[in-house]
C-alpha cells in the first residue's frame, strides 16, 4: 500500500480510538503516506503524529455540502490505494463512496456501505473495545486486536505544564452529555477527600470553567486551581501523563488519560463498561454504581437530563 486515507470525523474521543488504527498500519506499511480527515477542530490531536503525512479537516458548521464535494475532488487526485472509514454516518460514507480508491473498507451501520468494497459488525454492548472494532477492519493485514491509543505532545506543550510541579490530581468534571457526567456534588467530595495529598488542577475547555469554579469555591480548598481553558488539548495531555491520578468520566479526557497512558479513574453514570469505551491505561480503575437499575444504560451516549428525573446512576460511591 502506497498511500492510505482513514476517515474519523466524530467526536474528540473516537478520534483518540482511532489512533491505533493510524499506528498499526504504519508497523504494517512502513513505507506508505497514511493521510487522515478529522472534523475541524480535531486535528490538534494528530498534527505531531509521526505516522501521518497529511492531516485534512471537515468543517461541518459552515458550507457542509460544499466541503464533501471539495474533499472528494481532492482524495480522487490523491489515487488512494485503501481508505479506512471509522465514522458510521452518512457524510463520510458519500466521501468514501466517491474517494476513487481501490478499496474502501468501513462498518455496516454506514448508510454508504453497500458501496464499500469490504464491510464490518459494529456490535455494541458485548465487551469488545472500539479500538478492537476499529482494527478489525484491518485485521486481515496483520493488525493487532487491541492497541494502546496514542497522542504525542510537542516539547513546548511540556514546557507549558512544567510550572505544575509536585504531586499533584487532575479532575475533568465535564462531558457533552449531563448523564455522563458525575454530579458536582461528587466531584466537590471528591476534592475534599484527595486534597491532603497535594494539588488538584480541574481541567476541560472555555466552555467548561464556570463548572469547575463553582467546585472549586463549594469544595473550599487552597491546593484546588481551575485550569479550564487555560490549556490546549496536548498541553492537558502532557499534564495528565504526569499526575498521581486523573478522574473523568466516560468522556474524552478518559480516552487522553488512555493514549498517555496515565493513570485513571474513569465514573460511569449513565452508559456502561460493556459499550466497549473503558480506558486502556495501565493503571485504570473503573467507578459506578453498585447495583442495577433497570434504566442503565439508558442510551449509548446519554442526555441532556436523566429521562427518568432521579439520576440515580450518578450516586457512586467516591
């Protein structure tokens, strides 16, 4: 294989999953230009990549149509030997469809599939990991069933953090979906049992600090600081790779943890270890409830509100 495209243009996180993907058919090629097409806004995950030779982005927001298009005109001239399509929706399966590669391998849920040359299961709630499902579709070239995600912070990103020093806790409280998330009261007893051991950074985007202020202030200690948007995506990696512990939820801070392979602590609410999205760091330890309700899982992502107005898969025990 010369030249290779793989397509990945969900969430923060599922393109964290797709890393190894990236890395497995770099072992595999080691003489092939591997490209990648992200969702604007990801590619800071893949730019010091040293298997990638090129890295292309997908502005969703703006011109939707417009892109595809330019982007399948691009691919075409580029003769793509094989393009890896990850994403389980429409736009990247017109992409694929239309790439002009010789072969287009992708999962079975796409809509575009019957277009593909080969397509796979993606079964979830059996256990399997995604990074398992996604190297399935390259298995029949000697790819490994389970690989460690990887993210590859530059020095001046470990410059940046370096001002943190000593022992020291990350906590990332947010998540897109509420019912994914711990309740600030957890996370404010959390705080408040970790603080004697030395600092605590919360962490997460702009969008984020008002959240992690208000535990912060409720949680009343002077080793918690609030570095939501203070960091770029890398520059929190090189961060948790060096903290004692780092508490998330089953969001993308929990799949960086993974591709640093930091030590964690992942809370499941509303979703499930089953769903095949647990970290894969060294040192994982994994936190829900500790009995069943018969409404978890309610949702392979969750909501905006528990649809049953108790949360109840939010009461784990910290």
């Amino acid at each position: 294989m010369k030249r290779i495209l793989i397509i990945q243009t969900a969430f923060l996180g599922d393109v964290i999953l797709a890393t190894p993907v990236i890395s497995e058919l770099s072992r595999i090629f080691p003489f092939s230009e591997i490209d990648f097409l992200v969702k604007k806004g990801n590619e800071p995950l893949l730019i010091n990549n040293p298997h990638l030779h090129s890295i292309f982005t997908f502005d969703k927001s703006e011109g939707k149509w417009k892109n595809i298009f330019g982007l399948i005109k691009q691919f075409r001239k580029s003769k793509y030997e094989l393009v890896i399509n990850l994403h389980r929706f429409g736009s990247s399966g017109l992409i694929t469809a239309l790439s002009g590669a010789k072969l287009k391998y992708g999962f079975k849920k796409n809509p575009f599939s019957f277009t593909f040359s080969k397509s796979f299961d993606h079964e979830i709630g059996n256990g399997i990991h995604e990074v398992s499902r996604n190297l399935s579709l390259i298995k029949e070239f000697g790819a490994k069933d389970l690989v460690r995600p990887e993210l590859y912070p530059n020095e001046t990103d470990f410059e940046k953090i370096r001002q943190y020093e000593g022992a020291y806790f990350c906590i990332a409280p947010a998540s897109i979906w509420f019912t994914k998330q711990l309740p600030k009261e957890k996370w404010i007893e959390l705080v408040q049992q970790i603080a004697p051991n030395g600092t605590i950074y919360l962490i997460g985007g702009a969008n984020d600090s008002a959240l992690c202020d208000e535990i912060k202030d409720k949680a009343g200690k002077d080793n918690c600081f609030n570095l939501s948007g203070k960091l770029s995506l890398m520059q929190s990696a090189a961060l948790m790779k060096g903290a004692k512990m780092n508490y998330v939820n089953d969001s993308g801070p929990m799949h960086i943890a993974s591709a640093m392979n930091a030590p964690v602590t992942a809370f499941f609410c509303s979703t499930i270890p089953d769903f095949g999205f647990t970290p894969l760091s060294e040192i994982s330890l994994i936190k829900q409830v500790d009995h069943d309700l018969d409404c978890r899982p309610c949702g392979l992502h969750g909501f905006n509100s528990c649809p049953k107005e108790h949360f109840k898969c939010g009461e784990i025990e910290i």
